[in-house]
C-alpha cells in the first residue's frame, strides 16, 4: 500500500485527486493539506511514499517547498502552469502533469512511483545476493535488464528518467541519476555534470569542458570540474 498526501490551496482540486485514487486499491490517503507550511508540519511527524503538489499557492509555493525538504517524498505537481516542468524536473520530480487532467494521466504518473518502488527493492535484492558487483538489473520498458557494468559506457539524466549507454545498446531506466551515482559504488563512475555519470575507463580523451567516450562528447559541469581534474593531476 503506498501512502500519499495532497498539498494543494483549491478544494475542487482534492476532490478531483481523491475521487481519482480511490478507484485505484493500491494507495491510501493520508493527509488532505492546503498550504505548504501545513504540509511542512505533517512530513516532519509522518512518513509518506508520494504526494501530489500544486506550485501556484500562497505564501510559499510549490516548488520553493519542495527545495527546502532534506528528504522529500516522490512527487507528482499537479499544476495549471507547464512554465515551470524543467524546475520540476530539475527538482527530480516523479511527473509533471497538467490541470486539467484525466483519470488515465494520473495513474500514469501514480504507475511511475510504483515502478520506482519495485525497481529499487529489485535492484537492492540483487545486491545483496549476488555474488558479482558487476552487474545490476534496471527496470525498463516493462523489462529487467540485466547489465554488466564493463559495458556502460555513460547514464544521462532524461527527464524524469536515466538513459544508460552500453557498448551495443541503450537503455532508458525509470531510475533518476541520483540513484545510479549513490549504488555505482565500484570506484569506476564518476558524476561529471548534473545529467552525466561517466565510466572512468572508457573516456578515450578529456579536452576542455568535454569528454569523448567512443563518438559522445559529454560536457563537464562547473560544480564537477575539479573530481575530474583530479583524474590527470
């Protein structure tokens, strides 16, 4: 059973979520609030799996909320202002979806945090019991794909997802790139910019803000700049 909240100033739009999720058997609601610093109070006493955020509210929005969280739950914005969906997804938002919306478009983004869910308790299963920490399995196109991280090249953060590159395939992973710099523990990937974890020894040349890795140039971002010259100095 997943657990969720609704942090949202508008009534009409709990009624809407609610009437929603209650067709769905799978996850509860836990708390209806309707400001920011309400919400704020309840994550600090309770533990939750998602919730559904709106960013237009008064007195703190929406995502300055969900920037002053140590900790925040997976979220979904519910929001009539797609201006703001790449701060979202920056945010590592689980999906960005658009009032007014339908029943279909809801569980979809619900279904991400299921996905999310069962991904990690996977991939934590088959690291604790294997015997080989060079391989991982990811979740992706409602497959499990085994990896030999020999063959990864590079990850690119892509939205809401992860794009891993392999010497003869690619891979998009339901996973964010924090996920995969925190389990790639082997010594062998370093996070070069906020999208790009690199796989050390297949970079063939580092010059300037770039790196090539067989045909991809990847760039290097400013906060990352330093671990990488610590790899030729």
């Amino acid at each position: 059973m997943l657990k969720y909240i609704i942090i949202d100033d508008e009534p009409l739009a709990h009624e809407i979520i609610e009437e929603f999720c209650s067709m769905l058997p799978h996850i509860q609601l836990e708390k209806n609030c309707y400001n920011a610093m309400e919400a704020m109070q309840y994550l600090n006493e309770n533990t939750i799996d998602f919730m559904f955020l709106d960013i237009n509210m008064p007195k703190l929005k929406g995502l300055d909320f969900l920037k002053i969280l140590t900790k925040p739950p997976k979220t979904i914005i519910t929001t009539a202002y797609k201006e703001h969906a790449l701060e979202g997804f920056e945010l590592n938002v689980i999906d960005y979806i658009l009032k007014p919306f339908s029943f279909d478009r809801l569980v979809k983004a619900i279904n991400k945090v299921s996905e999310s869910q069962t991904t990690k308790t996977i991939i934590k299963e088959i690291s604790s019991n294997s015997s080989s920490t060079n391989r991982l399995f990811v979740k992706g196109d409602k497959k499990h794909h085994q990896i030999d991280l020999n063959n990864l090249l590079f990850i690119e953060a892509y939205g809401n997802y992860t794009k891993l590159f392999l010497n003869d395939e690619m891979i998009i992973s339901h996973e964010k790139i924090s996920h995969y710099e925190t389990i790639l523990t082997s010594g062998n990937f370093l996070r070069v910019h906020k999208s790009f974890i690199v796989a050390i020894d297949k970079i063939k040349f580092i010059e300037g803000n770039r790196i090539l890795i067989k045909e991809h140039k990847i760039p290097i971002g400013q906060t990352y700049k330093n671990a990488v010259n610590r790899l030729y100095n």
